[in-house]
C-alpha cells in the first residue's frame, strides 16, 4: 500500500492558488482570476475539471504548473499520467515500455 495520499487535482490548485494570495475578498481561491493566467485554458473548463464534473486535462496541469511555478507532477493526476505513458507502446515505443514493465515487475517482487 503507498504511503503517498491522493489529494485531487481541485484540492491541490485550491490549496497553491490560497498559499499565493490568489483569493477573493473572503479568502478563498479565486478560480477565476487564475484563468486569466492561463493562456489556452478558459475559466468554464478550469471550473468544471476542479468541481470533477469534468476529467482534468494534461494541458490544464501543465498550464496551471506552469502559472503557479511548481513542476506538474505536483498534481497527483499528472504523475499518474506519467507513469502510465511510461508503459505506453504508443508513446515510448513497444522496446521502451516492456523494459520498463520489466523493471516494474522485478521491482514488486
């Protein structure tokens, strides 16, 4: 079992956006003023992948890394997607990702 605790992807952009003073007059994060920052990202689909009633996006991680300053595997979603494509065929070729399920599995054992 890990040790690591899952914290969602809305949860953690809450708690950074809160940390940077990126708030609204009440304290809480302002989703909205964030958006702004965000070059391809409009605020409708932030606000729908931090509420879950939308998957997030890996450009919404990466553009949201990016505007905060923090490496995108700060959101746990991203390292996952990362560790997934690891194992990809199609994106690290057949070669690449049955080495790695090899060390994978060498490493369960």
């Amino acid at each position: 079992m890990a040790d690591h605790k899952f914290i969602p992807f809305g949860t953690r952009l809450r708690d950074l956006l809160q940390e940077r003073g990126i708030t609204t007059g009440m304290g809480n994060a302002n989703f909205k003023a964030f958006a702004e920052l965000l070059p391809t990202i409009h605020y409708e689909t932030l606000r729908k992948q931090v509420s879950g009633e939308r998957p997030v996006g890996i450009d919404t991680m990466r553009e949201s890394a990016d505007a905060l300053n923090v490496p995108p595997e700060t959101f746990d979603e991203y390292a996952l997607w990362e560790a997934q494509r690891d194992f990809d065929p199609r994106e690290v070729g057949v070669e690449t990702a049955l080495a790695n399920l090899d060390r994978w599995a060498k490493g369960k054992r």
